[in-house]
C-alpha cells in the first residue's frame, strides 16, 4: 500500500483477487491510476486449465487448490482496466475473458541469465572425449510428466536407435517405465539454484521442450527455448504456439509434434554435430536480437508505457520538496499554518514545482500505510506516525525515513525544504545526505537544539539555558542518548545548504549554539493579513480581551486566569479560544474560576471567520512564559488593529512598540505583572481609543517570505545567484557530490 503511493503505473502480476488485493485496486482507483493485470500463464480459464493433462500427476486437495484460484485470477483480471500477456494464444483468451484491452509483452532474457551464459561461453564447450551425445530435459517442478509423455516414444525410440543418445533429467518428473531398460543412460538430478541449472544445461548437446497440444500448453512462452538458445544449444521443441512464434525449423531449431517427429529431429541432430553448432549458434543470436532486454523493452514495452527512463527536467524548473509534521487537511499550529502558504505560494512561482512529505491521523483499516493525496492542488505525501513512539523515534524515526526515500526517489527534487520535523524525525534528513540533495531548513523552534521542543521544562518553567549543554540536560531529561542527539542534530544543522528563522531572537539562539552567523538568515514569518477594514467598535462597549494559547502554561494560560481573578473589577469579558472544540472535544472550563468580569469560550477561528474574531477582541493576551520563535497571533491581531499585551522576550515581542500599539511586559512569571498590564488598558483612554496600528508597514507578508525564500532555494540548488550572496554564495554550502557550485 505505501509503495502504491509513489507510482504512476500500477501492474498486477499473477495476482487473485483477495481481499487485500481488492483493497489495493481500490486505493489505484483513489489515485487516479488505471491497473494492469499480467500473467504468463492460462490460469484464469476453468474449462482450458482443466484439459491441461499435467493436473492429473497431482493429488485431489492441490488440484482442487490451484482450481479454485482460477475465478479469482479472472476476477481480478476483469477487475482492472488493461491487462498484458506473455504470448499472443494468452492474449487472445484474455480478450475471449471480456478484457478489451491486452497488450502483449513477451518473457524476456535477463540480464542475470545473459551474464550467467556469458560466464559459461568464455570457458569454452564442454567435451565429452567417449562421443556421448547429451539430451537435457528441465522439468522444474512435478506438473510436467504429461508434456513429457507427449514426446516420450520418440525420445525413447531415437535413444534405442542410437545408442550414444543420453537423457539428463533436472528437477522432478514421473518417467515411463519404458526408460528403465535405457539403464544408465538416463539420469535424473534434483533441481537446483537458476546458476547451477544452466551449467548443467550448457552440457547438452540437444535441448528438448515437450508440451502437450492444450489450449493451456500454446499459451505458454518460449522460456526453454531462451535458456538454450543463449547457450548456443540446439533446440527440439513441441508446435505449441509460443515456440512457432520463435523457432524456424531447420534454422534455428527444429519443431516436433508427434512420435514420429521427435524420433527424427533427434536422430537428425545425433548424426550431424555441424547442424547442431550451426542451429545453436544461430539461436543464440536470434534470441538476444529478439529477446534481450533492450529488444523487448523497445520493441514491446515501450509501445505500451511509453519511454522508459528518466524524463530530461527543463533546468529552469526548481523542485522543492517541503516537509512538516502537519499538513492539510491535517492543519495543526503555526509552523504548519507557515509551510503550507510557503509550498503554496512557491508554486505559485515561475518554473516551480512543489510536492510535499508530512504525516497522517489513524485511519480505519489503512494501518501504518502510507497516504498520497493532492493537499492545495500539491502532490502529498502522508505517512502514519506510531502512537507511543520511544524518545528515539521521536527525533530518528527510521520507518519514516524509508517512505521519504521512497518519495524523494518519485519526486526527485531539486532542494528539500524542512519546516517542523518533530516526529517525522532527523532519518528524513539524512536521506538527504546520502543522495546529495541540498536541502533547507526553516528553524520554527528549539527542536533542533533542545529534547523539549520549545525548551520548557517538565516543571513549566523555561529552561535558563542559553548555550545548551546536554550535561545539564540530564537534570530535566535523564536519559542516556541526549549527547547523541545533540552530536546528530547538529551535523544536520552544518551540512544544510541554509538555515532560516523566523525571528532576529531566534536566529540568535541557534548562533549562540554554534551556528555561524553567515550560514542562518531571518526570513520572517507571513500570516494572513485580513480581508476587509476592523468593524467599528461598538459604543459603550467593556473591554474585551481575548487569549488563543490553550491550555498550556508555558503560553500564559496559568499566568491569565490567576491575573483576572484577582482582577477587583467587572469592567471586561474575556474571550478563550480552545483549539479542540472544532475536532468535538474541549480542554478548556471556566465553571471553577473566580471572577468578576465575564469568561466565554470559544472555537479557534479559521481562516474565513479570523477577522470576525479579532472584531470582538480590543487587547489580544500573549504573556508566553518563553522566547517564542515568532509569535504568529501577535502579527494577526497587530494588522487587525488590536492593542496586544505580550511578554518582552522572543520573536513575539519584536513588532510591538510599548505604548504605540501594545504593552510589553517582563518574562517574570507573576500574575501581579500581567494584572497590572490588565489595569491599565482599562483605564487607559489611548487603548480604549484604540485607532490602529501606525506600524502595520513593517509587518510581515507571505508574498515578500516566499519571494524570498524562491530566490533562496534556487541559489541553494544552484538554479540561480542572489544579490544578497554575489556570485560566489557566501554561507551557502551543498553536500558534495550534489552537481551544485
């Protein structure tokens, strides 16, 4: 199921139709994809494999076992769109079925067997000095004694006639007792590996391939014909219609179908060494000029696929690949609110192709499957991540980094842009390094620096470190791999082609970890701008302030209710906005607060009801017990004309101008801090005045991050050059190998 995600052509191979397979036809129609059904054999005909003699060597439950098989392979066959046969009698019972569709493609050589002949030739002939004159019969498995039996008073009678006529039997075979009395010049060996089997066949002087004159024996392909024939071994061969297709009797080969032919082709054959050099020799150049893998892939596969081998790319065009944890319809956060209006806008841009990788939720009967599906008309990517993962997998998570590979190989990009990869892990990353694949890496928070994402500890308290030491990371985390993760993430930081954040704060924090300062750039963070001008604001109306942190006490959740509830007014209404609401859940209750004023809870906005929301609220609350990498609602409720009251630390705070279109106040935790904040926007006339925002300019836009993310990505993978780096790209640096200067 999750290789079925990559592909464009799907190909069902002697495959019946059980439930499982059903499900995947179902999921090749999802995607868009139209099936092939092949076989090589007639295996889904119940009256023409019945007439087959050789089911009359097994016993009742097999019989009864590979018949009843037959109505599913013929409804799976009829179950897909096109259907492709290994000979023209195949076809024509496939097209008889009710399949319109049938193309033929016949059983090729392969390379291995090519090599395997060739290893064998360059030795030379083997000779036998005592003029033994070797027939090889390969039965394989025990469903070949009819076929035998067909020749098998030929054969018999051509070896009393000549009696340096031998007979080599290799894998199982019911003999006639007629044989018995050619004593020891009939041998029998088990089968063996394919190598050690055509080592033996390149000991024969004739090979043979009886078949049965069956509806289901002419549907068979000339594969014994094959294995000789790049021997330069002579072949006898029964009509049957696969072997008229190749073999020109007397040319080639010779063809034999009753008694009587088998006697003579033998007898011939056995007289003359010239004829059998020349039929072989010229049968070896007949089958790899007609049965190589070049010949058929030219000849019979590209007439049906079309040219196989990579497409030559325009080198205009930038692929980018984009990876985030979350992903639509998957929205969560945001990072993920940032990656998906970056991936849409660089598509947006001139010769730019976008695909991207992310996670999905549990689904009914998919199991850990992966999941492609067109996400904002972008080719994507989900993969399942396992609940309860171990700390390890959390950050190197191995089952997702074979389905990136897997979709890296389909997307083959051009540069790979990582957003938040929490769960999905540092594997995907080091796909990256093994292809030489430049790659980005937009810096949203800690995690790359830092177990606990946001740097939080397990007490909610901020971490005080600036410098991160995994030493001291064992007081908060102890557990032995922190070193090793430290030493793993941050080979994955220099081996970045760049590295962005979305804030100067946090762009800091990462140089103060080592990052040069070259190498990591602000490309700041875009938000959705609102549609219309901010409703006026009704008359007489109390403050209204509004809080979008959840529950969390590292964003301020603690530090809000204790503020309003030693709050000595009633003067406000509070609007919590609790993100689960929306998924049929709730994680916010009001009943147990103590307050004078009035508290609502309300669903988290979308994108169409954000301005409707930001109308309600005069003072949006921000008081994050951290440094926020960027501070996403802040920048919202700024360009919507809302007062905001934020902490003095972090991204968040780097729009806000104290006292011009908010109130900072210090990361210190007291709700005395945040109350006296609250007081004063309630007296104060300038808030409840509140005009605009005079700074609205300087605020970030997706248009300007993805412009400059574009021409990023393209110096990057070296499709263009940037007057930000000249030339020669200062701080941007590709693994090697990459083909990118």
């Amino acid at each position: 199921m999750s290789a079925l995600q990559a592909c464009t052509q799907v190909i069902f191979y002697r495959v019946p139709a059980f439930e499982a397979v059903n499900a995947l036809l179902a999921e090749t129609r999802r995607l868009g994809l139209s099936p092939w059904w092949e076989v090589d054999d007639l295996i889904f005909s119940a009256a023409d494999y019945r007439r087959n003699g050789n089911l009359d060597t097994l016993g009742a439950a097999e019989r009864a076992q590979l018949l009843s098989g037959v109505r599913l392979f013929r409804s799976c066959l009829l179950a897909c769109d096109r259907a492709i046969a290994s000979t023209r009698a195949l076809a024509g019972a496939m097209r008889g079925a009710g399949m319109a569709h049938v193309t033929v493609i016949e059983n090729a050589l392969d390379e291995q067997t090519i090599a395997i002949a060739g290893h064998i030739l360059a030795h030379g002939p083997h000779r036998r000095p005592d003029g033994e004159i070797r027939i090889v019969y390969g039965s394989g498995t025990n469903t070949h004694d009819a076929d035998f039996r067909s020749a098998a008073g030929g054969i018999l009678a051509a070896m009393q006639a000549e009696p340096r006529l031998s007979l080599h039997i290799i894998g199982e075979l019911g003999l006639p007792e007629s044989f018995r009395a050619l004593g020891g010049r009939v041998k029998c060996q088990p089968g063996r590996d394919f190598a050690a089997y055509m080592a033996l066949l390149a000991q024969a002087d004739i090979s043979i391939a009886p078949l049965e004159p069956t509806a289901f024996n002419d549907a068979k392909s000339a594969i014994k014909f094959l294995e000789a024939g790049i021997l330069a071994i002579p072949s006898v061969c029964s009509g049957r219609d696969a072997f008229l297709c190749v073999v020109r009797s007397g040319e080639n080969g010779l063809l034999a179908d009753t008694p009587q032919d088998w006697c003579q082709a033998l007898l011939t054959l056995a007289a003359d060494a010239p004829l059998r050099r020349r039929l072989g020799q010229q049968a070896r150049r007949d089958v790899l000029a007609r049965s190589s893998p070049d010949a058929i892939t030219r000849t019979q596969v590209e007439p049906a696929f079309g040219r196989i081998g990579p497409a030559t790319p325009d080198p205009r065009t930038l692929r980018v690949l984009c990876a985030n944890v979350y992903y639509a319809p998957q929205s969560f956060g945001g990072a993920t609110l940032v990656a998906e209006e970056m991936a849409a806008h660089l598509a947006r841009q001139p010769h730019t192709q976008v695909t991207v990788f992310t996670s999905r939720p549990d689904l009914p009967g998919r199991g850990r499957a992966a999941l492609r599906y067109v996400a904002n008309g972008l080719d994507t990517l989900a993969v399942s991540l396992p609940p309860g993962a171990d700390a390890i997998a959390a950050f190197d998570n191995t089952e997702v980094a074979e389905e990136f590979a897997r979709w890296v190989e389909a997307c083959r990009p051009d540069i790979v842009h990582f957003h938040a990869m929490q769960g999905l892990g540092l594997g995907c990353v080091r796909v990256c390094m093994e292809k030489a694949i430049p790659y980005v890496m937009t810096l949203h928070d800690a995690w790359w620096l830092c177990a606990r994402q946001f740097m939080v500890q397990a007490d909610g308290r901020v971490c005080s470190q600036t410098v991160i030491d995994p030493r001291l990371c064992q007081l908060c985390i102890p557990a032995p791999y922190l070193q090793a993760r430290h030493d793993l993430m941050h080979a994955a930081l220099r081996q970045a082609a760049l590295l962005l954040a979305p804030s100067e704060s946090h762009r800091a924090l990462y140089v103060a970890n080592g990052v040069p300062p070259a190498r990591i750039r602000v490309n700041s963070n875009g938000f959705v701008w609102p549609a219309r001008a901010r409703a006026p604001r009704p008359t007489g109306r109390v403050l209204r302030f509004g809080y979008v942190g959840g529950v969390d006490h590292v964003k301020g959740y603690t530090l809000v209710r204790r503020a309003f509830e030693s709050l000595a007014r009633a003067d406000w209404e509070l609007e919590l906005v609790d993100n689960t609401l929306n998924l049929g859940l709730h994680s916010l209750g009001t009943r147990s607060w103590r307050v004078r004023g009035r508290v609502v809870v309300v669903p988290a906005y979308t994108r169409a009801t954000m301005d409707s929301f930001y109308d309600g609220i005069d003072v949006l609350l921000c008081p994050s017990q951290c440094h926020e990498s960027y501070g996403l609602s802040v920048r919202e409720a700024l360009a919507r004309d809302v007062w905001v009251v934020t902490t003095d630390a972090g991204g968040q705070a780097e729009d806000v101008t104290h006292g011009m279109n908010g109130t900072l106040i210090p990361l210190d935790g007291r709700p005395e801090t945040l109350r006296s904040a609250l007081e004063h926007c309630l007296d104060s006339p300038v808030i409840r005045g509140y005009a605009g925002n005079p700074d609205r300019a300087r605020l970030g836009t997706f248009a300007r991050q993805s412009a400059q993310l574009g021409q990023w990505l393209r110096v990057a993978a070296g499709k263009a050059t940037s007057p930000d780096y000249g030339e020669n790209p200062q701080g941007v640096r590709v693994p090697a190998g990459s083909g990118v200067s």
